[in-house]
C-alpha cells in the first residue's frame, strides 16, 4: 500500500508540470503531452541511476555566465569533449553547471538563469563561431502575457485588469527590446505578396479537408496581395525585415497562451483519478 503523503507530493509535482509557464525558451521542442504518467513518480529505487557514473548527484541545466566555464564530473575533472562549448553552448550559453548563486565561498552563476550575470565575449572554437559579449537581459527568453481566468466578469477594464487586454492576433507581430536586431518570433503584418497555389512545397497530406498548401489561385498574373498566413514549414515567402517565414509559426503560441483553468481542472479530475484506482490493494510483485 503506498503513503497517502507520496501521493500527496506525487499530485504537486503534476500540478506544478501541468500550470502554463509565463516565459519559454528560444529553442524548445513541441510538448505533446502536458500529464506525465503517475508511475514515473513511483518507480522503484532500483531503477534510479544516472546516465554516467562519473555524473554528479544532480545535473544542473541553465545559462552559463563564465565564459571560460566547461563542466565537469563529479570528481571536480572538466570534461574535454569537443563537442561542449566552453562558456555554454549557443548565443544564449546554456549548458551544465554547479548552480549554486548568492554570495561567499564557493558561489557559481554557471547551470542557473538569474538575469543578472552575464557572459563576456568568447573567441572562435573548433567549428564554434565567435561571440561577442552578452547583453540580452532575458537570456534567450520569450516573456508572454498570459489570460487570466479567475476574474469575476464585473470590472472588465483593461486599464484596471490588463488580463482584459490581451489582443491574440497581435502574437504575430511579437517583437522585444532585446537583441541587435530586436528578437522576434513573428511577422511585421500578415499582409505580403504570395503566390498562392503556385508553390506547394509542403507534402499532400490525402485527407478530405484541402491543405497544407495554399489552395487559392492569384486574382492575376504570378501573385496577389493576402492577409493570411502559410502551413507550419512553408517558407515560400519571407518577411524581409523580421526573417521569418509568413507562416503558422509565428501564431503558434496562441493556442497555448488558451488553455484554461478549466483544463488544469479536467487534468487534476484525471489525475484524482489515477491515484484512486493506484490506492486500491494490490498484489506484491
């Protein structure tokens, strides 16, 4: 029978994973699953063990603010592998480190974003480019105005409840401070010359509804003017100030800025779920 306190802790750490983040970073992958499954926070201890035994007890992944900084194992060795890029990997630095901020004896701003410790410039290495000095405040960060679902519906003025304020559609144009040229996930304006169904790069995908190519045909000649944005992947036509391709892309966080505290509600139902039918006597394997 397992304590009702690890079921307790195990519904925390779900909740914890399952509440949207208010910022995300640059380069992240697609998550397809928000609610990981109950028995990972159980699994037994024999099957705990670290990828290398030479790996500390716990590996720190963050911004590395050394830029002469490589890891290293647990015996204090740096590791030598070319492929780690000395003082974090990237424009942003990211990379392992000791994570241990504050002040005193032993302090190390390196596996940890504190927004405060930056990287100095860095020379050429290996097939690593060159980087100039760090002076993006947000550390490869997106900073995102996120809905707000409690509110009680009676005082909707935005200049009172900016959460009342948000404008979706305006994701597209998504521009910061930060950055020489300013970062951007989006587009100046979705208005752009295209040429329609005269280019179909993406690959037919056979179902009845048409798409993912642009299915319309230019009013005249090679083009014509569109409010509209292509397939995630169709780089057909670029946005020459931002860069980035005028396609789903760059709405991409719309539907995740949605989510509700209905959903979070419907997950922790699931969850409660779980845990009853996990509570339920069961045979010792």
């Amino acid at each position: 029978m397992r304590k009702p306190y690890q079921l307790l802790f195990a519904l925390l750490g779900v909740l914890m994973i399952a509440l949207p983040a208010g910022v995300f970073a640059q380069d992240t992958e697609e998550m397809t699953n928000g609610m990981p499954e109950y028995r990972q926070f159980v699994s037994k201890a024999s099957r705990l063990r670290t990828s290398d035994v030479n790996d500390p007890d716990t590996v720190w992944i963050g911004h590395i603010a050394d830029a002469t900084w490589r890891p290293k194992d647990r015996n204090g060795n740096v590791l030598a592998n070319p492929s780690i890029q000395t003082g974090g990997y990237g424009p942003y630095r990211v990379g392992r480190g000791p994570n241990r901020p504050g002040i005193g004896p032993g302090v190390d701003y390196n596996g940890v974003w504190d927004f405060d410790h930056y990287g100095a410039a860095t020379p050429a290495q290996g097939s690593f480019p060159a980087r100039p000095a760090e002076n993006d405040s947000l550390m490869g960060w997106w900073p995102l105005a996120r809905p707000f679902q409690s509110g009680d519906a009676v005082n909707v003025n935005d200049k009172a409840r900016p959460f009342y304020g948000l404008d979706y559609g305006n994701q597209g144009n998504y521009v910061i401070n930060q950055g020489s040229p300013k970062r951007t996930f989006g587009v100046t304006g979705y208005w752009h010359r295209d040429v329609g169904r005269n280019s179909q790069p993406l690959a037919d995908t056979g179902a009845v509804v048409p798409g993912p190519n642009v299915e319309w045909k230019p009013i005249g000649g090679g083009a014509s003017a569109w409010c509209g944005l292509r397939g995630a992947g169709d780089n057909t036509h670029i946005d020459p100030e931002t860069g980035n391709a005028f396609n789903q892309t760059v709405s991409r966080l719309v539907q995740d800025q949605m989510q509700s505290q209905e959903a979070l509600a419907q997950r922790v139902r699931e969850l409660e779920a779980r845990l009853a039918a996990l509570e339920r006597p069961e045979r010792e394997e």
